[in-house]
C-alpha cells in the first residue's frame, strides 16, 4: 500500500478522488516547475527592463550626438580649419557613442 493515503473512499485520482498528500516525488516535480516558472518570468523581466533602458539610451543619444554637432558648428564659425578639428572630435564622439549602444547590456558597458 505505501505511504500514501487514499480518501474519498478509495476513488482514482482522475475520477474525482483525492490523494491526502502528494508523494516526495510530485511535490519535487512541483517544486522544479515553480523554481522553473519563477526563473524564466524573472528573466522575461530583465530583458524587457534592459531593452527599455537600451530605447532610452538611444533616444539620449540621438539628442545628444545632435547638440555635439550643433554646437561644433556654433564653433566653427564658417572657419574651415575649426570645422576640420572639430570634424574629428565630432566623428570620435558618434563612433564611441555608436559603440556604447551596440555593447549596452553585455557587461562590456555601464
């Protein structure tokens, strides 16, 4: 008979009756898929999390590279010299910002 108790006046599980208690087996299978279960929502909310940051990101950045820009052409003042310098620092700029985005949320960056 085991260690299991059967109620309901010894009806099978599937036709209505009841088991007193699951056996060590069930209950470790149950734990495993709330374990499971609670792993993959947690980890379905970690990515949606990093890809809101990463949309924020861009959208700063995306600002921000215009402003650089903007502002390297205030600078420059029609100078050509000026615009070529500056020209550089404003390419560096787009490229790391470029960068930062591409390795956001791979432990590379932040």
């Amino acid at each position: 008979m085991g260690s299991e108790l059967m109620l309901g006046g010894g009806q099978a599980q599937d036709r209505g009756g009841w088991l007193a208690r699951p056996s060590k087996v069930q209950r470790e299978i149950q734990r495993r898929e709330e374990r499971d279960s609670a792993e993959l929502l947690y980890e379905a909310k970690k990515q949606e999390f990093t890809a809101a940051l990463r949309k924020r990101l861009v959208e700063n950045a995306i600002h921000d590279v215009t402003d650089v820009v903007g502002l390297a052409e205030q600078l420059a003042a029609g100078d050509p010299f000026l615009i070529q310098e500056l020209s550089r620092l404003v390419t560096e700029y787009n490229r790391q910002v470029a960068q930062d985005i591409r390795t956001f949320g791979n432990g590379l960056s932040f």
